[in-house]
C-alpha cells in the first residue's frame, strides 16, 4: 500500500504528504475533515477535557508497529476558523499522527514542522 490521501482535501494534500514524508511515513490513509468551531470544541472537550475551540486536533489509530492490513494512520480535524493557516494546521496534525508531540519533545517537533513548512513555501519568512 501506498499513501491514501483519498479522503483529505485537494487543497490540503500536498500539505499531508510532506509531513507524512518527512516524518518516514510512506504508506497509510488518513483523513482531514474541516469541521465548525461548535464540532471542535465538542471534540476537544471529549477527548482533552478542554471545553473550547481548537485548531486542529489528531486522533491516531493504528501506532508505529506493525498491523495485519493496510495501516490506518488516523484522523485530523481542523476548524477553519481557529486555524491560521490551514496547511501548517495539516502539517501540524499530520506530525501528531505519526507519534510527534511537542509537548514532551526538545523542539524536534515544531522544527519539523518550520521544515515541512519551508518546502510548501520556499522564502516564507512566516514559517
């Protein structure tokens, strides 16, 4: 298998195949929906205790091991509307499937994705 983006935007996928690529990721689906700030806060509120609107939010599904059929890497969703930037927002929860977290990281994170950003928007300064 190879990469399934069938079911993230036009727009938005070559934002996801960057990420996934500069993270090592070469085969697996994932999704993106674009949702409206009252789905976001709902989901934010379900699954991080935080009773607000997002940008973005990842849910991984299959993990960095092996698994019996195609690999599932997950799904990201983006409210429009809290997200500046709508591919640094899929850039952004693309890296989160694939085990980033900046979080817990040394700023391995964030420089990825500044590096993702950079090949998107060759002489962005807004990176």
């Amino acid at each position: 298998m190879r990469l399934d983006l069938a079911d993230v935007p036009g727009e938005l996928q070559p934002a996801a195949d960057a990420a996934l690529r500069a993270a090592g990721v070469v085969e697996g689906h994932l999704s993106v929906d674009l949702v409206p700030a009252d789905r976001i806060r709902e989901l934010n509120r379900d699954h991080r205790g935080r009773d607000e609107p997002t940008d973005v939010l990842s849910f991984p599904i299959d993990g960095a091991g092996g698994v019996a059929g195609p690999r599932e890497l997950g799904d990201v969703v983006i409210c429009p509307e809290h997200a500046a930037d709508l591919d640094r927002a899929t850039v952004h929860g693309v890296l989160h499937l694939c085990g980033y977290d900046h979080e817990a990281d040394e700023g391995e994170m964030r420089a990825l994705e500044s590096a993702v950003m950079l090949t998107l928007r060759p002489g962005d300064e807004r990176r």
